[in-house]
C-alpha cells in the first residue's frame, strides 16, 4: 500500500471498499460449492496439485515476472494488467455457467453472457490502450480480482491456497521493505509501473494482487468452515487492513498483504 496522507476520515470509506468485494467473494464463493455439490464442475483441474507445485509455480511466475519488469517495466506491467483482466472475465463467465446449471435453467439461455463476455474483453483491451476511463478500469480490475480469486480459494485445495497466499504475503513485505522493485527497475519506472498495477482510495493506493490475495483467502474460508467462517475471515482482513492503513499514513508505503493475510489465516489454520 502507498500513502496519499489524506484526512483520517477517509479510512472508513477505504474499509468500505475493501469490504465490498469480499462481501461480493462469499457470494460468488457460494455459487461455485453450490455447482460443485450438485456435480458441476468449475473447469478447473486441481487433482494433481501440492505444496510442492504451489512453490514451484510461485517462484516460476515470480523470477519470470521480475525479469520482464527488469527489461521492459510498462509493457510487462501492462499486459499483466490485461492478462488478469482476462482470466477474471473468464472467471465470471465460469461463475456464471455454473449458476445456469444449478438453477436448471436451459442451456441455450447461457448464451445471455455473451455480451457480458464481450464487455469484459472489450473493456480489457481498452484499459490496455490506456482508453478506458479511470474509474471503469478500477472496476474492472477489482471485478477480476474478485471473480478470480473466488474461483481459486474455492476449487484448489486449502494447502495449496495456503502455501501460495503466504508466500505471497512475504514476497509483498520483504519487496516493499528492501524497496527491491524500485531498485531493480528505477525510480521512474516504479512510479510508472505502479500507477497501473494499484488503485486509488481515499487515503492509500492498494495493489491489484491485494484484491486478488482477499479473495481468494475469504472463498478458501468459505470452502472449509462455511459462512460464518468467511465472515470471521473477512473482519479480521478489515482489521489487518485498518493496521496496515494506519502504518501506511505514517510511513508513506507497507506491504499490504502481511498482516491481513497473517489475520485471516487464523480462522482457517484452526479449522484444519
């Protein structure tokens, strides 16, 4: 998270806007288990996944993003941005095929998500372009994040989830507290890079990854415990991100996933 230091007050619409697409996770969340329990499939192959294939993809995608970011910082930035973006309208299409199936209604009509697909990918590309509007791409990358992570914390195993999200969690804090990106990319390239990979609130600018991180922690609660678990997951991220907000104020920049994933595992740990 980077600090804006505007007035306090503004903490509360922060925490507002955080909590809204979680609150959205659990639904989306209850949609997948839902399919699944009726013996739909969300399309994801999760069979064969470990602990050891959760660290290998991580650091797979990691050295591989960090090298890209070394050689050419916008470009790479920018088709993360659209990469995500797409998986995440992919997402919502799968969210919403199952929902279809679930409710019994008739294939054919599926076909209504046609234009829904169609805005996803149009509005991917334009944000891309850099022709979307400020505020339509700050929807679309929080819709992706939370469609996204949804998807993952409720298909893939809870072990996987785990390994991934802590892993995640101390990648973001020893990044931001050796200011490794900035010095492996330059300053200039830093600002540029982030201006598009975060999102502005009223006091901070939180990451894409964030969103994705929340998500995907609160539909992995979902899977194990049940609502009310996701509900405890989901306070104690609010909290973890009220911390993190206010050290943020008085240090300009803290890593955003630590202390609100270190949080909201705690649930989860206890009901394994």
């Amino acid at each position: 998270m980077l600090s804006e230091k505007p007035p306090a007050r503004g903490v509360l619409k922060d925490l507002v806007f955080l909590a809204i697409p979680l609150a959205a996770t659990v639904l989306a969340g209850v949609i997948v288990l839902s399919g699944r329990a009726a013996g739909f499939s969300t399309g994801v192959a999760t069979g064969g996944v470990d602990v050891v294939t959760a660290l290998a993809t991580s650091c797979v995608l990691i050295f591989g993003v960090l090298y890209g970011l070394k050689h050419h910082p916008r470009r790479i930035a920018n088709l993360l941005v659209l990469t995500f973006t797409l998986v995440g309208t992919i997402s919502g299409l799968v969210l919403l095929k199952i929902l279809f199936e679930a409710s019994g209604v008739f294939p054919a009509l599926f076909l209504l998500a046609i234009p829904l697909g169609y805005l996803g990918v149009r509005w991917s590309f334009l944000a891309y372009l850099g022709s979307l509007s400020r505020r339509r791409t700050s929807f679309l990358l929080v819709a992706s994040s939370t469609l996204l992570g949804t998807l993952i914390g409720a298909s893939f195993p809870a072990v996987f989830t785990m390994v991934f999200l802590a892993g995640l969690a101390i990648m973001d804090f020893l990044v931001v507290e050796t200011d490794f990106l900035a010095r492996l990319i330059g300053s200039r390239n830093y600002d540029s890079v982030t201006s598009v990979t975060t999102l502005p609130l009223e006091t901070s600018f939180v990451g894409i990854g964030d969103f994705l991180a929340y998500s995907m922690l609160v539909a992995m609660s979902l899977q194990l415990i049940g609502i009310y678990g996701a509900i405890e997951t989901i306070v104690l991220i609010l909290v973890g991100a009220l911390v993190t907000l206010q050290i943020t104020r008085m240090r300009s920049k803290t890593a955003g996933l630590l202390i609100p994933v270190g949080l909201g595992l705690i649930p989860v740990i206890l009901a394994l």
